[in-house]
C-alpha cells in the first residue's frame, strides 16, 4: 500500500458558513436517522434545534440500506438544515444500488446545496433486495454495475467532482474483516481512492481508536480521524446492536448496567458517565472531534456536551429518561 499525504485537513470539514477550526471546542457533532412516523419527524426536529446550541462542526442524516433510503435521508437533511446553521452531511451506501441510482442520489444532494458526503457500502440487509441480484442469498446483493467495497464508491465519487468525501472505519475491525490489519489496509484503500476524512464505528475502548489511528499515521496517512460516539443508553438495545457491529462493550459496563436493571434512571446516568469520561480522554489525547450517535433524542447528549463544556448541569426528569414508544431506528430495535 503506498503511502500518501492527505489532502483533507481538520479545516477540510469546513462548513462554507463557518469553518471547523472556527468553531470553539470541544469539536462536536451529531448524527440523526430519518423518521418513518410523524411522531419521529417532529422528534428530529425537536432534537436537531436542541443540540443546535453546542454548535457542532457538522451533522450527519444515515442512509437506509437497498436504494430508496435517499429519499428520506434527503428530507431528514433539509429538515435538519432547517433548524440548525452547521454543514450537513448525507449517508450514501451503495449495496443494492447501480451506477445510475448512485449517480441521481449524487444528484439530488448536489441540486439540495450538500457539498460533503458519507461514503459507504452500507450494512448486509437481512433480505437482500430481489432485483439484480448476483450473489448468492448468504452474500449481499450487488448489481453488476454498482460497487461490491466503498473503495469502489469512493473513486466514484471523487471522479465526478464536488463532493468532500468521508468514510467509516473501524477500530476494533469491521466484523467481515478477516483480520485487524487487513481491515486498515482496506480504510487506506478508501482514502487512496479520494477520501478526505472517516468517522469511526463507536467503541468504548479508547486504546483501541490509540492504536488504529497510530497504525494509520505509521502508513503516512494524515487523514482525520473524527470519533463516533455511542452513549451505552438505551443499555439493553445499544448491547444488542454491539454484537451485531462488533463494538466490544466492556465487561465492567455490562456488569454495571446490569446491576441497575430496574433503575432507568442510574443506567441513564451511568451511560452519561461513561461517555464523558471517554469524550475527554479522547479529546485530550488528540481525536480531532466526538460524533455522537444521537438516536434522534437529545437527553444525552445534551448532558454530555455541557459536561465537556464545563457548563452547569441540569438533572434531567425521570419522565424524560427513557424511549417509551418513540422511534428508535431499525438497525436498533
Ligand atoms: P467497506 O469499507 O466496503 O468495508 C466492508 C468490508 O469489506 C470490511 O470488512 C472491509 O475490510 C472489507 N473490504 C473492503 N474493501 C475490500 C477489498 N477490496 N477486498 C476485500 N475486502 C474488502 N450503514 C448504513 O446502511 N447506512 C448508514 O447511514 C451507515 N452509516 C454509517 C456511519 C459510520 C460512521 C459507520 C462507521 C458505519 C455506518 N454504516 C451505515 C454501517 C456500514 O454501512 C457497515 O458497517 C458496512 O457493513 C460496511 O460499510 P463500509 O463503508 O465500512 O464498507
């Protein structure tokens, strides 16, 4: 793998109203999912103009796997863009997907004003869409003209211009990945391919994002390395969700969480902790920022970026802790 200097910088996540290095620390931003019910797109909004005042250097919509998530990640970004002044990122994975409906999604979010994207292959989904399939049912579906890797997605991208390109990687290994090494010669790939910059898959692990991020500038890569952040709340789905994406949640939390089963309120308090105390490692040791995987809800992260801030913290009402019967998203639930 030849080594190569990056092109992206910290200030390449620049928004074109404020720049990212502009922005006061700590360097923060959020993701959201786009709603399917009514109840959930008054939430996104609710939540995006909440956490609007820790001005964060960018927000990120995901993307639905299968080809039609676009039309809802679009939505999501405008109503986002709405209520918050910061550069909003589009998801956009390719499994299921061909050359030309990649091409009209890239489209459509230049068209919308979006000038950076998140480039992924996007997750196996359980029944793979049945048009133009051309693996086997175990495989993912991937249309002869679409892109097996986001390498692939990435080159794609970058030959058509406009787009500031960011990808995902993984510290503790994507789970397909034959091997920790192979998986960071694979990251390297999408940054030769024209990436400028990843946010990370969430760990709880910080030695982890250490070691990953070393091997990466030992290959002569530059490349920022933004964190994504999980608070381990709501415990019992981000648990389930962690064996699925490989996100190692350590034994000592899962023994905590555990122990506060009947007790919404502590594990709640306890997720905030432990996110805090993670953020601020990781931020004094160099992360170029936190991306906070906000599940649409803004208790928690509210909580955490005051923390971070040093500002004073609110106690938050029981009644407020807790999903009830607010949506959450599918990968989720
Ligand atoms: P890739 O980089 O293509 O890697 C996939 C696997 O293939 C890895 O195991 C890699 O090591 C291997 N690989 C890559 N290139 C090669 C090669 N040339 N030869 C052999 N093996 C190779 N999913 C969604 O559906 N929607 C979202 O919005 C979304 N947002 C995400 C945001 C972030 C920050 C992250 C980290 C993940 C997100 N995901 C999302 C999940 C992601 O789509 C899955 O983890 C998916 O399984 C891999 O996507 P990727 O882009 O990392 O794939």
């Amino acid at each position: 793998m030849g080594s190569r200097r990056n092109r992206g910088s910290i200030s390449g996540l620049a928004s074109s109203k404020r720049s990212f290095v502009s922005r006061q620390p700590p360097h923060v931003s959020f993701e959201f999912f786009p709603p399917k019910t009514p109840a959930g797109w008054d939430k996104l909004k609710e939540t995006a103009a909440r956490l609007a005042e820790f001005e964060p250097d960018f927000t990120s919509v995901t993307f639905g796997a299968g080809g039609s998530g676009n039309v809802r990640t679009l939505e999501a970004c405008l109503a986002v863009r709405s209520v918050m002044d910061a550069d909003v990122v589009p998801h956009l994975s390719c499994i299921g997907q061909t050359r030309d409906m990649i091409e009209a999604h890239l489209e459509e979010y230049k068209n919308a004003g979006f000038t950076r994207i998140l480039a992924l292959r996007g997750d196996v989904p359980d029944v793979p869409p049945d048009a133009k399939i051309d693996a086997p049912s175990t495989e993912p579906a991937f249309p002869p003209d679409g892109f097996r890797y986001a390498s692939e997605l990435v080159e794609f991208i970058k030959s058509r211009g406009h787009f500031h390109i960011l990808v995902g990687c993984y510290p503790e290994g994507h789970p397909e990945a034959t091997s920790l090494q192979t998986d960071i010669d694979n990251f390297i790939r999408k940054i030769e391919a024209g990436a400028d910059a990843a946010v990370t898959q969430y760990f709880f692990n910080n030695a982890g994002y250490f070691h990953f991020v070393n091997e990466v500038r030992r290959r002569g890569l530059d490349t920022p390395i933004v964190v994504g952040l999980m608070p381990v709340w709501p415990y019992e789905q981000v648990a389930r969700f962690s064996e699925k994406c490989g996100a190692d949640v350590p034994l000592w939390i899962k023994k905590r969480m555990e122990g506060y089963q009947d007790d919404p309120k502590s594990q709640f308090e306890f997720a905030v902790e432990v996110a805090v105390t993670q953020s601020e490692e990781l931020l004094r040791n160099g992360a170029p920022g936190i991306h906070f995987y906000t599940l649409n809800r803004p208790e928690a992260i509210v909580r955490i970026c005051e923390h971070l801030r040093g500002q004073r913290v609110e106690s938050v009402p029981s009644d407020d802790i807790g999903f009830g019967d607010v949506e959450i998203p599918a990968s989720l639930s």
